[in-house]
C-alpha cells in the first residue's frame, strides 16, 4: 500500500513539474492590458485618497477656525487625475544603430 502511495504522489508531482508552452502574442497581448488595466486603477484609487484627504482636511481646517485654534496647514503636491483609461501605448521602435563615419 505504501509503495502505491508513494508512486501516485512521484507521478503527481512529475507532472506538476512540466514545462508549459509559451503564451502566444494575443495571450501577451491580454496581459499587458490587464497589467496596464490594474496600474491605471490604482491610479484612480491613489486620486481618489487624495481628493478625500484634501476634504477632511478643509473641513478639519473650517472646524479649528470656528473654534478659534489656530491651523497650520501642511503642503501637499497637488491630486493627479489619471483620466480615462485607454489602451497602453504600442511600444517604441527601438531606435536605429548609428552609422559611423
């Protein structure tokens, strides 16, 4: 029985260790959109954690001047909008080898 077992698991683990084929040009195609995808989404989210925090804190600000407690306020760099998502840009043509003279 043990014998069994453990050529179930070598014949198991033999294919775990198999090459897959490489992905095709579409199947490269699809990941550099989802890759380009997800980072312009955190793009989105970081402006959007911006422009909230920027809100509190002018409210924050409001409230201590109502109350007569002096506020000194912190720079900040400026929210960025990422904008509507396109399609990643094709890649650049590697640029020609120059010529000697």
């Amino acid at each position: 029985m043990r014998n069994l077992l453990l050529a179930m698991l070598a014949a198991v683990s033999l294919g775990a260790l198999a090459k897959l084929p490489p992905p095709s040009d579409e199947a490269k195609a699809k990941a550099a959109e989802a890759a380009a995808k997800t980072a312009h989404s955190g793009k989105v989210a970081a402006f959007q954690l911006c422009k909230s925090m920027e809100k509190v804190a002018a409210r924050y600000a409001a409230d201590a001047a109502k109350a007569g407690k002096p506020v000194k306020p912190t720079e900040t760099p400026a929210c960025v909008d990422p904008g509507p998502f396109g399609a990643a840009p094709a890649a650049p043509a590697p640029a020609a080898p120059a010529k000697k003279s």
